[in-house]
C-alpha cells in the first residue's frame, strides 16, 4: 500500500506550484487536484511554450500520468471545457487520450454563483476581498448549505429542474443588490459545457484514489492558493472558500490522514500576495516594483499586479505546522539575482512585543515585521544545472531557511522552464 503526497502552497498562492507539479509528474501514476476551482492558475512552462491550467491538474502533459479533478474542487464547466479545447488545439488531448477523470461529487460552479460574488464584491466596495470573480464563495456557500448542484447530478433526468430550483434562489438574492445582469449567452454555454463534459468520466474519488494506492501506485495531491489563504487558518477574512492546507487533501480526495506520505511546501523566496487583506512584509514602495517587475508578479488567472514583499518566517512556520510539511522547495530565487541585499522577516513586533507567530488580529493592529539582512548573490543562477554551481550566498540563504524552519530543502527552481530545477541533496 503507497500513500499520498502532497504539494502545497505555503504563502498566499502562485508560489509555482504548478511548474512543479509538472516536473514531478514522471515520478507519479495519479495527480489528483482537491480544492479551490478556477481561482487557480497554474503556470507550466517547457519547449518554449506556456500553459495556464485553472481546473485541470498539472500532470496533464506527462503522458502516463493519469489526472484526477477530485470532490474539494468546484468546476465552472465553460472554464474547463476552454482548458480542454485550448490543450486539444496544442496538441495535448487529455479527452482523447483517456488522462482525465472527474469527481461526481465535485460542486458546479452556475453562471449564477459568479453574479453573486460580482454582486457580493461590488457591494463591499473598498472593503472587498478581491476575489478572483470565478463565483468561488459563492459555490461552496452552496456546498455547505446543503444546495448545491454536482457533477453526478449532470446525467440525471431532473438536471434541468435542480438547475432552474437554484437560479431561482440566486435571482432572489441578487434582486437585493443593484446589480444588472443578462444571463443568456452564459446560460447556453453552459449548458453546451455540461453536455460535453458528460463525456468525461465521472468516478468516485475516495474509491478510485484508495484504488490506486491499494494497487502500490503513486498519487500525488497538487493544492491550489496557498496556506495563508486557507478558509480556517488563513487571513481570514481575506481567505478563499477551501481548506487548502493538507487536511484539505483528505476531506477533497476521500483519503484517511494516514494515508499521507511526503508533504512538499512550495515558496517563493520572497513573498506574493494578489487581491486584499493583510501582508506584513509587503513592500509598497520601488522594491516591492522592482520585485514586480523581475518576477513577472502579474496574476496567471486575472492578470492583476502581485502586491510583493520580503520573505517571512513567522507565517512559513505556521504553515509548515499546520501542513506537516516535510520537504520544501524554494522557488524564484533568479528573481533576486540582481539584489545587493535581501531582507528576511524573522519576527514581528506587535502590541508592544516581539513575536514570531502569526497573532489571531494582523487586520487592527499591523504587525511590524523585524528584517534580517542578507546578502546577495549578484549572479545569474537560471542556467545552473549543478548544485555546486549554486553561489555561496545564495546556499548559505537557503540554509539559514532551513535552520530556521526545521525542514530540508529538496528542490531549488531558477526560472520558470521545467529544466530550470535543481534537485538539492
Ligand atoms: P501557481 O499558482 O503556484 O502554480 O503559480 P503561478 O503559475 O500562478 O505563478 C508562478 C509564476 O512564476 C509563473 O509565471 C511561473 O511561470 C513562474 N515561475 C515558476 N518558477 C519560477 C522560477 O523559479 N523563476 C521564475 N523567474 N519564474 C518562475
Ligand atoms: P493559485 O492556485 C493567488 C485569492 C484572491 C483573493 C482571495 C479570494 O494560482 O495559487 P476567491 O476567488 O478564491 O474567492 O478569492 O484569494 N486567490 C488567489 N491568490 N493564487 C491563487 O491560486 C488564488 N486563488 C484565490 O486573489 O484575494
Ligand atoms: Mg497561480
């Protein structure tokens, strides 16, 4: 019997999971995606050429690794019939090639639960959360409230009635807001989606997954966001609607905790946070632009401007917690190649006191973050292939990470192509 790994973001999302999960894919016969839904996107590159997954799991390009969109998700079935018609115009037929399969229990994502979270955003005004409007919020409101429409329900006779029962209740709810809306062509889209999406397999993911590992084979879980955007332990409410820490693997896979192997912890090594809410390293100033522009920190979903900032330890320990994390891998650290100095937050100083936990309250009372100074490497690291070609600097940073954070690192990544990862020993 094999267990499930876990990849997850340990900051507040695009830390480059996406890229990883795709260079260990060979080493796996099941990627199986658990929460969050089209919010993601995950960026791959190799060949010289770019893809932006938001539903579909990031093994999808390894050609014997089977992919699985399990129960935590929620599906906008017209964003993953684009996903899939974008990869069969590549080249790259998941449909055809029997690579995808899809949870039944996997919550939709209607036409309707993007209006409300517009709605919802537009009436919160500078108080909003800045979500992605991919209508998450509002889905897994459903999901718990006992409404929600899933993947399984698609093939039963009553689709259409289920369907037309909750527009209803979101039109009511909606016609509280002054908020127009013309739902046709998105209406019709959808239901185009659902037809071809029939044509997927549905299965049931605590069976077909358990399967797997009974059979010896490998699975590995491919988070989505990021642990300070979890839905109980992240900056809430500046949070997304999942549980995107390693419990989340559990409940959105059907797997017993047991069943957890290696957890991998991805990070940047510095710090990203996209949409609104607290950063206490944040760098509003011509730094934080700098590591803007270096680092490409343009969202991969929305295109919105990264709010960026200098790595911090107090919130990766909690997050190596909260996940069990047992390999890290760091992420970007090209993008500071030209630094003369880098800072890195080890504390907070908060009501008075210095800290290095993430308090309950950084909304009222701002944590200030204590920086250590670090040098630089002012090298060119992303075309080194060897570990002794990594700077002094640059090994001696990564191992102050792990002293401070009690957790090896395994992978070092130097630019956003495949081959540009390093395997540390
Ligand atoms: P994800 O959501 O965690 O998969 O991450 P995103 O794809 O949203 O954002 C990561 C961005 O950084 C993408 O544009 C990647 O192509 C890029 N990227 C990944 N790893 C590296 C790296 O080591 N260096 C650089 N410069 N870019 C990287
Ligand atoms: P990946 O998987 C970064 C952020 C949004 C917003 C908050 C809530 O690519 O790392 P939502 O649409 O979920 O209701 O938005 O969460 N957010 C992400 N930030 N990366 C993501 O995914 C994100 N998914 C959601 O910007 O602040
Ligand atoms: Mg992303």
């Amino acid at each position: 019997m094999t267990q499930v790994d876990v990849l997850l973001g340990l900051q507040w999302g695009d830390e480059g999971k996406g890229k990883i999960v795709d260079v260990l894919s060979p080493q796996y016969d099941l990627i199986a995606r658990f929460q969050g839904g089209p919010n993601a996107g995950h960026t791959l590159e190799f060949d010289g050429k770019k893809f932006v997954l938001n539903t579909i799991p990031s093994g999808i390009f390894n050609e014997k690794t089977m992919n699985l969109i399990g129960n935590g998700v929620v599906i906008d079935p017209i964003i993953l019939k684009r996903e899939l018609d974008n990869l069969k115009a590549a080249g790259h037929d998941p449909v055809a090639k029997n690579k995808l399969v899809i949870a039944r229990k996997a919550h939709l994502i209607l036409p309707t639960h993007q209006l409300l979270d517009a709605a919802n955003e537009q009436r919160m005004g500078k108080d909003k959360i800045g979500s992605t409007l991919k209508g998450i919020g509002p889905t897994y409101m459903d999901k718990t409230g006992r409404n929600g429409l899933r993947i399984g329900d698609t093939t039963l006779p009553d689709f259409k009635e289920r369907y037309n029962k909750l527009v209803e209740k979101h039109k009511e709810i909606l016609s509280h807001y002054e908020f127009e809306f013309d739902l046709t062509e998105k209406e019709a889209a959808f239901f185009e989606a659902i037809e071809f999406i029939k044509s997927i397999p549905h299965v049931d993911s605590e069976h077909y997954v358990n399967g797997y590992l009974k059979e010896g084979k490998k699975v590995l879980a491919e988070g989505a966001q990021g642990t300070l955007l979890d839905i109980d332990f992240g900056s809430y409410p500046f949070v997304t609607s999942s549980n995107t820490t390693t419990a989340g693997a559990c409940t959105g896979l059907g797997i017993a905790p047991n069943k957890i192997g290696h957890v991998y912890g991805i990070f940047k090594a510095y710090c990203t946070r996209v949409g609104g809410g607290p950063f206490p390293t944040e760098l509003d100033n011509e730094v934080g632009e700098n590591l803007r522009q270096v680092g490409h920190e343009f969202g991969a979903t929305t295109g919105r401007a990264r709010r960026c900032g200098w790595i911090d330890l107090p919130a990766l320990k909690y997050a190596i917690m909260l996940n069990g994390v047992t390999e890290l891998i760091m992420m970007k650290a090209d993008v500071l190649d030209g630094f003369d100095t880098i800072y890195a937050c080890t504390h907070y100083e908060h009501n008075g006191e210095t800290i290095d936990y993430m308090p309950y309250d950084i909304i009222s009372v701002k944590p200030t973050p204590v920086l250590k100074e670090i040098a630089g490497w002012k090298t060119d690291v992303t075309k080194i292939s060897k570990v002794e070609e990594i700077p002094a600097n640059l090994a001696d940073y990564i191992a102050f990470l792990e002293k401070e954070l009690e957790v090896p690192v395994k992978y070092l990544s130097v630019g956003p192509d495949r081959t540009q990862t390093l395997v540390l020993d």
